[in-house]
C-alpha cells in the first residue's frame, strides 16, 4: 500500500517534476545535482570517495550547482522512492551510486524523461534520460595481486568480495591471475560478506581469512573494518579499497585503489550546464584516471614496489592488459589463446572464476 501511495504521489507532482528540469541539450543557468549513497559518507572508502567527487562538483561551478544527496539508502524499493522524491524535489540530475540501485533507477527514470539519471556499476540504460558509468577496477587488482604474490610469506592471499556479480569476480580473478604469475605457489581464499557495507561483517571476514594463515587481504567491500582487523596481527599486510585508507600506512596498508569519480561528476555536471549533455556508458581505468593507486608504503621492498609501478605504468599505457592469454576457465576449457585479450563482453558478463582458483561462486 504504501508503494502504491509514493507512485501516486509520483504521478501527481510530474508536471511540476518536468517544469522544474530541463530537457538534454539545453544550457541552463543552474543545476541542483542529487546522489544517492549506499552507505555513509563518513564510511572511508566507497562513499566517502563518491562523496568527495560531489564536492569537486561544488568547488567547480560554485554557485551555479546546488548539492543534495542522502546517505545509507538500501537497495530495493528503498531507492526508489528516495529517487522519486528527489526527482519531485527538482533535481536535474541524479547520481545513484551502487550496483543494486540499477533496476530503480531505470524505472523512476520511465516517470521523470525530463530528470538524466546516472548509475554506477550498472549496465541497464532503458530509457534515454538513463546513463552509466563504471571504473576498470580489475586493473588496480592486478598491481595489488603483484604486491601481495610477491609479498606473502604464507603464500595464502585472501580476497573479502561483496556480491557475486562480474565487477567483484573480474576483480578476483584479476588479483589472483598476477599473484600466481609472480609466485606460482600461490593460493587465493575468498570469503563472501554479501553487503558493500557492514563492518562487523567485513571485520569477520578478514578474521575468518586471518584464521586461514592468509597474511594478505584485499577487499571489495567499503569500511576501513578489514584494515583495522589485519592490524590486530603482525604480518598481515592488506590494501586501502575505494579511498586511500591512509590513516593505516603505518600499519597493514601496503597500497590502495583509489576511485576519482570527481572528473566524471564535474563532467557531466558541466555538460547539463553548457547543453552538451547526451547519454553515455562510461568506463574508465587508469589510463583515464579514474582508478588511480595508492601511494606503495616503505613496507614494500622497493623491487617489489618497482615491478607494480611498471605494471600499474604499462597498463596506463595501453602496452598491457590485465587480461591477457593464454587463460583457461576454473573448468579447465580454454578462455583466452596466448596473445590474446579479454573483451569488454567478456569482463561485463564475468561469472566465471580462472583455472586455479578453488571454490564456487555463490549462485
């Protein structure tokens, strides 16, 4: 009932939703740019990044940009009534910025032709109002699986994943694929948090994981929790994940991937202010700064330190890709010959693990 109630309510204020927007293609003189996160700002990691890249939107354009956003949506019918109400509420542009917010976001986008919506990590865009953007996070996992193959001692590296969708096990795979190239006696742990943010949740993990002997974690998940757990055991290194996590350089953190999504906001901010504004599927790396990786701390010996700069350099080059054959799936049949590349389908579409890694991806 109460759904039924909020779309009512959406179907009365259209009007007024549409003479508050403009239509793409028209320079307009101010925009009231909205985001939706799934967790809170203040989380370290994943919001807190999204977050910062709002801001860079304000310090661009100053007062021709009005800031809204809410904190801790859930994904689900959730999302889509805080879209809705911020749609009514006259925002022109809406950011949502999590995987489970795709299918709200391409239904309120349906109601509101006149609002652009964007969402990351998605790939639906049903309508032309809806955009998507993306970063190659699987490229940062192949300098962090260089560090950690080169640096664990037990030769058990673990990886804390959030949900079984193709960005987390590109990411796997990508991390494990360039420890084994460097240490061929190496074996990769994952444990499934099923959450982006819960950080008794991902504390657990990195326990569980701990407990395994693994003494280098990497996560995809968004607090500072498995840093802060690693910390409680000499020896074991991790990586700051979304942000820098620099508060624990003096600790476990090793590296970091940082995600710089305030180029893209200021972006497409700029493009609905100066009426070049039209519908794109982002998806950006290294090469184009999105993924950027986090200072390599005193911790790494400096060869080591030196042969993931070079990877992390070739990759910005364009001379290397994460993906490169001969790769086989976990099955054994062939993937990739020698030589050749992954192709973005493939990567989008991931729900496979490489041959090596043991243990099932979560139906």
């Amino acid at each position: 009932m109460l759904r039924r109630t909020l779309l009512t309510s959406a179907a009365a204020g259209f009007g007024l939703a549409l003479a508050g927007a403009a239509a793409a293609g028209e320079p307009m003189d101010k925009v009231k740019a909205c985001f939706v996160y799934v967790g809170p700002i203040g989380d370290g990691g994943w919001t807190y990044q999204h977050h910062d890249g709002a801001l860079q939107v304000q310090a661009a354009y100053g007062d021709k940009v009005e800031l809204q956003w809410q904190e801790s949506v859930p994904e689900g019918a959730d999302a889509e009534r805080v879209l809705t109400q911020m749609a009514l509420g006259g925002c022109n542009i809406i950011f949502t910025t999590s995987f489970g917010y795709m299918d709200a976001t391409n239904a309120v986008a349906a109601k509101f032709p006149n609002v652009m919506f964007e969402h990351a990590t998605g790939f639906k865009r049903d309508h032309p109002n809806v955009s998507t953007y993306n970063a190659r996070f699987y490229e940062g996992r192949a300098v962090q699986g260089t560090i950690a193959g080169r640096m664990t001692k037990s030769n058990k590296i673990g990886y804390i994943a959030s949900f079984p969708i193709p960005e987390v096990i590109m990411g796997i795979n990508s991390y494990y694929l360039h420890a084994k190239k460097v240490n061929p006696d190496v074996e990769v742990s994952v444990v499934w948090a099923y959450t982006w943010f819960d950080p008794a949740k991902e504390a657990d993990a990195a326990k569980a994981l701990i407990d395994q002997g693994v003494d280098v974690i990497a996560a995809h998940t968004d607090s500072t929790a498995p840093l802060a757990e690693a910390a409680k055991t000499p020896g074991v290194i991790g990586f700051g994940q979304a942000s820098d996590m620099a508060e624990y350089k003096d600790g476990p953190r090793v590296s970091s991937i940082i995600d710089n999504w305030g180029p893209y906001y200021v972006k497409r901010v700029g493009a609905l202010l100066d009426g070049s504004y039209e519908q794109i599927d982002a998806w950006e790396g290294i090469a184009g700064g999105e993924v950027l990786i986090g200072e390599i701390t005193d911790a790494v010996p400096a060869d080591v330190k030196a042969e993931a700069e070079a990877l992390r350099d070739a990759i910005a080059a364009g001379t290397y890709h994460p993906f490169t054959g001969p790769i086989n799936k976990q099955d054994g049949s062939a993937w990739l010959a020698d030589g050749q590349t992954a192709p973005d389908g493939d990567l989008l579409g991931m729900g496979f693990y490489v041959e090596g890694i043991n243990g099932d991806i979560p139906q």
